[in-house]
C-alpha cells in the first residue's frame, strides 16, 4: 500500500506539471502525458494482480480451513466406516454439492467397493462393486485422473447407472483418485442436481480431501496390521506357555486349537494327526460342534487340501472352499458355515507329522505374514508334543520297571508253588514250564515296547505264544495245527500280562493232555467281545474230559494258575469243559471290559 500511495503521489505531482507546461505552451507536455497514461496503466494491472491474489489467498485461507475440519472429523471417528462416512458428508457441505461418494480399491479382486456415502444414500455402502475401467468412476481409478462434468453426465459413454443410488436425477460431477504415495486406494466423487461448473477452487479442494482421506486410509490399514501382527504375537506367546505347562498330548492338542481359534479370530481350528500305517489323516483335536463335521472321514494322504498339505509340506490357502474344486467336502463345510481354510503342515525333523486348519466363517484372505504366525504357532505344536513324548516315554520308562519287579515276583511266585506242588519227573520239564511261562510274560513287554501303546494287543500275544508251543513244547511226533480266530481285543499291561500267562498254560494243557492218545489233532483260539464282555477261548479236538470233572479239585497246577489269575486279576470266570457240539475239551476265559 505504501508503494500505491508513492506512485499515486508522483503521479499527481506530474499533472500539476503537465497543467503548469500547457499554461506555458511546453513542447514536451505530449512525453509528459505518454509516460502519465503509461504508469496510470500500471496502476489499474498492479490493483488487479493484487485483488486476485488477495482472492487466492482468502481461497487457501478456505482450503485450508476446510482439510483443518477434514482432518478434525476423519481424526475423531473410531472406526473405518465411521470416517468414511463423515467425510462424505463434510466433502457435500465444504464443496456446495448436493451428493459424495466414497469407493475404495479391493486390490486382490481389483475392484471398486462403494465404501461410504452422504446420509440419503448409506444404506448402499458395500452393495455397488466396479471393475477398474467400468463407469466413469472406474476409469478414474485405472487412468488416476480427476475428471468433471458440468451438465449431463449421465450421457459420457463411461457412464454406468445404478438406480439404487438415483444417479439420473444428478446433472454434474466431479471424481478424484484417491492415492497413497503412488498406490490406488480409491476414488471419491461429489454431484449436483443441477448443471454446475466445477471452479478450480473446488477441484482443487477435492483433491484436497482426496489426499487427506488417502492418508487416512492408508495410516489405518497400517496401524490394523500393526495391530493384527501385535494379536498374533500375544496370541503365539499365550499357546507356546499354555501348551509347555501340560503333560497329556490329547490335552495340549485340544488346549492349542481352542486358543488358536479364539485368538486368531477362526471359526473351527483341527488338528489331523498322520497315521503312517494307514496312510491317512485323522482328527485328533477340534473345537468345532458341528456333527456333520465332527463325522468327516479320514482323509488318505494325497487327498483333498490337508492330505497334498501332508504329502509336500508346503502350507496351502483357499479362499473359499465352497467353490474350490480340490476341497472335498464344500456340503460339509457349508453346514459348518466356514467359507476360507489354510492348511499348515507341522513338521517334526523334516518330516509331517500333523495338519493344522484353521477355518474362517467368512471369506478371508490369509496374507503372508498370517500363514508365518500359522506356522509357527505350528511349531510351538510340535514342540509341545515332541517334549510330551519325552516326558510320557521318561514316565513309562519309570512305569516299565515297576511293572517289571512286579512281574518278577509273579515269576518267583509261580516257581514256589512248582516246588511246592508239582509232581514233575525230572528238572528239565520243570524248567521248561518256568521258561514258558517267562516267555509269555515277555511277549507282552515286547509288544508294549514295539507298538508304543498303555494297551497290548491279546491277539499279537496269543500269535507270539503259538510260535512258542510249535517251537518247543509240541513233541516231533505230535502233528497239532493251531490257529487264531475272532476279532482282536486290546487289553491294560497288567491284565494282558495275566491273560497271556493263562493263554500259555491253556495251550500247554491242551497239547499235553488233550492228545495223549492221538498223533494229530487241532487247537483254536477264539476271541470275541460284546458291549460288557472279553471272551477268549481255547479249543482242542482230543480226549474229552472224564465225567464230573472239576477244576477246583483238579490237582493240575497249570489250571490253579490259570483260575487264579482269572478270578484275582482279571476278576473274571474260567470254565473247562467239554466241548458241547465238537470233539475235544473247550476252556473260557471271560473278563469284564
């Protein structure tokens, strides 16, 4: 101002001038009034150049006050959709437009989702989704530049209507990219009624809103991953001290999916333990209570998503196994209500020992740093169930020398009543009867140790004493075929061990008594079980029993034992007697389950 008021102030000291020079007929007067009308000239430019700055200014003074009450709402919303939605209604009322939309970029299925809108139209939020190029709107997003129109929009041939949202009563609009540090995030868009010619004010004041709601979003979706990764971490930390503190494998499995569902937000986690004699996966531990899941079969390794997971140990993701066709079972998992599964295999020295599913009740894309934290909740599995082992095998290790001492005073014991009561001619049967005996007793501990089991397989025990009886104690003169019949039983160590020492003295007594008179016959074992009950039975087609035969009377020591062994340890019954629709001698061992 103070530079207008000097010119102005020449200039009216060079009229004065040029009035004096015409009042004495100057010649140079037409100079003087050139270079007058030339700055008077300057003047006028120099007072337009500054009314317009001052009109950007008050304009940036307007922008900026606008993004300030931008960056206000968006910065108190709590949530996503809250600030999406107070933006749009910001966005009309700072603009003067009658409408705004808020799409954001779904970048895996590279679509457009209308995220937010003013108040009249919120109840379409998620409902409208453009492919990148499709409606104006989408070539917005693919080509990343504004576009505007004045009048008529609804006729540009990139125009796509949705009469839900009443886009034909709209005349204007004005879309914007909106962009994160080069990446595509969305698009907003504000309309109006009427034709309206979009001033660089307010283009420049979306673009404005655009760069603020970018930020927004993208500072959200970096402080959700932050957040998610923090979750994940807890949530490994949680099942890695949980699963250190138990000793049962059952327990610590079922422990590990309950805390990994619930932490990890799934809707059914399973853990499928490989079977390596079968070939085949099965549920170990789950805390899913749907039936129809609940009865999945066992699934071959190879098959299906968990047996490829099995037989490459390499983790797998689908999307949505309703649709997937190398899921097995889409009705079961639809009854389910699960829609995503990733499959992680845990692996022990390089090798599978169990698959781990994690299911969500709606469509989920596992991202990478998901499956990492999968996989190694995993191995946290592993490790709990490799130091389980451990300390079950310490355990059994300390158990098989109780049962061992156990067992030798059962041999003592049986070896002082042969002294006491036995009527054997020379050492050598005594001794034999004591080996067998021993071996029968160590048939057992052999299987408990092969197949790693609390219980003994009474069929692989009867298999085991067969060999024994054909080995040793049938005579080379004697031709007796004996073979295994019925369905297997499963017994506890300590009763197995008493069955197998009554099955050895039956099968003794059947060959030494039942054929004194015949050189061939045959002996059968048949073992059965119902609902209440282990049956097993020792046949033989020689000589029958004498008539009013009685075990309690009898002075057989093999048969002593045998009633003893019943009644006292298996708390049992045992029957000898001759066989009702065969030949030969029939004796029953029954126990209770």
């Amino acid at each position: 101002m103070r530079n207008r008021n000097i010119h102005t102030g020449s200039l009216w000291q060079t009229r004065r001038l040029i009035s004096a020079m015409r009042r004495n007929d100057d010649p140079d007067v037409s100079l003087l009034q050139q270079e007058l009308e030339r700055r008077d000239r300057q003047l006028r430019e120099a007072a337009v150049l500054i009314e317009r700055l001052q009109g950007e200014v008050q304009e940036t003074r307007a922008e900026t006050d606008a993004l300030r009450r931008v960056g206000e709402a968006t910065g108190s919303a709590f949530d996503h959709e809250q600030m999406l939605n107070v933006t749009a209604d910001v966005a009309v009322k700072l603009t003067g437009t009658d409408s705004c939309q808020i799409y954001l970029f779904d970048d895996e299925n590279e679509e457009l989702i209308l995220s937010a809108t003013d108040s009249e139209a919120r109840d379409m939020a998620g409902k409208i989704h453009l492919k990148l190029g499709e409606g104006i709107t989408g070539w917005v997003a693919r080509e990343r530049k504004p576009v505007a129109f004045a009048k008529e929009a609804y006729k540009d041939h990139r125009f796509k209507y949705f009469p839900d949202l009443k886009e034909g009563e709209f005349e204007s609009m004005l879309s914007v990219p909106l962009l994160s540090q080069g990446t595509l995030l969305g698009v907003i868009n504000v309309r109006t009624h009427r034709p309206h010619e979009y001033t660089r004010h307010q283009t420049r004041l979306l673009s404005g809103i655009a760069n603020q709601v970018a930020g927004a979003i993208d500072h959200l979706q970096r402080y959700r991953k932050m957040e998610t990764r923090a979750v994940q971490y807890t949530a490994l930390s949680e099942v890695s001290q949980a699963m250190t503190a138990n000793l049962y494998l059952e327990d610590i499995l079922q422990l590990f999916v309950s805390m990994t569902a619930s932490a990890m937000g799934y809707r059914i986690c399973t853990v499928m333990l490989v079977d390596k004699a079968k070939g085949e996966l099965v549920i170990k531990a789950t805390q899913a209570d749907n039936k129809e899941y609940l009865k999945k079969p066992n699934l071959k390794i190879g098959e299906s998503v968990s047996g490829k997971v099995a037989q490459t140990g390499q983790p797998m993701a689908l999307r949505d196994v309703l649709k997937a066709p190398e899921y097995r079972f889409p009705d079961i998992a639809q009854k389910a209500g699960v829609r995503s599964l990733a499959s992680i295999p845990l692996l022990a020295q390089g090798e599978v020992i169990a698959v781990l599913n994690c299911y969500t009740a709606a469509i989920h894309d596992f991202t990478p740093d998901e499956l990492v934290v999968l996989q190694a909740l995993g191995n946290q599995a592993v490790l709990a169930i490799q130091h389980t082992k451990l300390m079950v095998k310490s355990a059994v290790i300390q158990e098989m020398h109780h049962r061992i001492k156990n067992n030798l005073q059962q041999i003592v014991s049986l070896i002082r009543l042969e002294m006491r009561y036995s009527k054997y001619t020379t050492v050598e049967d005594a001794l034999n009867d004591t080996l067998n005996r021993i071996l029968a007793i160590s048939s057992v501990h052999e299987l408990l140790l092969r197949d790693n089991l609390d219980e003994v397989s009474v069929k692989k025990v009867a298999e085991s004493l067969v060999h024994a009886t054909q080995q040793s104690i049938i005579p080379f003169n004697l031709s007796i075929k004996i073979s295994i019949e019925g369905e297997d039983i499963s017994l506890p160590f300590e009763k197995a061990t008493s069955m197998a020492l009554a099955l050895n003295e039956l099968l003794q007594n059947a060959v030494e008594h039942g054929f004194k008179t015949l050189a061939a016959g045959r002996i059968r074992i048949q073992l059965n079980a119902d609902e209440n009950h282990y049956r097993v039975a020792v046949l033989n087609d020689g000589d029958r029993l004498p008539e009013g035969f009685n075990i309690r009377q009898s002075n057989s020591l093999g048969l002593s034992i045998v009633d003893t062994l019943v009644r006292s340890d298996l708390h049992g019954s045992f029957v000898l007697e001759n066989a009702k629709f065969d030949p030969g001698i029939i004796a029953i061992v029954t126990c209770p389950r």
